[in-house]
C-alpha cells in the first residue's frame, strides 16, 4: 500500500497597493490611544479601551486582548497585532 503525506499550503493574494502603509498608520493610531488612555486611566482600564476601539474600527472584523497583546483581523484577512506594554516597565496580565 502506497501512502503520501499531503502538505496543507495557503495561496496568498498581492496585496493592494499602499495596503500596509494604511494598516500600519491604523496600528500607530490605536498605540497612540493607548498611550492617551493610560494618562488618566490604569494598564488595564486603558488596554480594555482600546480593545473596544479596535472592534469598533470598521476596517477590523476580529480583535482580541491576550495580556498586552491586541491581536486584529482585517477584513482583507490581514492580521495585525499592537503591543499594550506597561510603560513603566511592569508585567501585568489581563484579568
């Protein structure tokens, strides 16, 4: 009997022209958020905030908090992750 290993492979469309150029200045906006919200709000409340504004950015359709990291989907199904780190310098794991 003959057997064959069968390789799971993904075909990846080019992106659009300029597609990461926006994406990226959409992962700068959500940090710079973050970095606002931590000025009157705790490591927590502020990652918390800007979860909710990633679920509410139209171009996103999936994103999750996992400690300090934002985890997006794309609706082009690029995915995207922002670090939330602690400025301060400590380790704070979500709830």
């Amino acid at each position: 009997m003959l057997e064959s290993n069968i390789l799971k492979i993904n075909i990846y469309e080019p992106l659009e022209e300029g597609l990461i150029v926006e994406l990226q200045k959409n992962l700068k906006k959500l940090n710079d958020k973050f970095d606002e919200y931590l000025k009157s709000h705790n490591l927590l409340t502020a990652r918390k905030m800007v979860l909710e504004d990633a679920k509410n950015t139209p171009n996103i359709t999936s994103a999750f908090l996992d400690g300090r990291n934002l985890s997006l989907e794309y609706k082009n199904k690029v995915n995207g992750v922002v670090f939330l780190d602690d400025p301060n310098g400590e380790s704070v794991d979500d709830e």
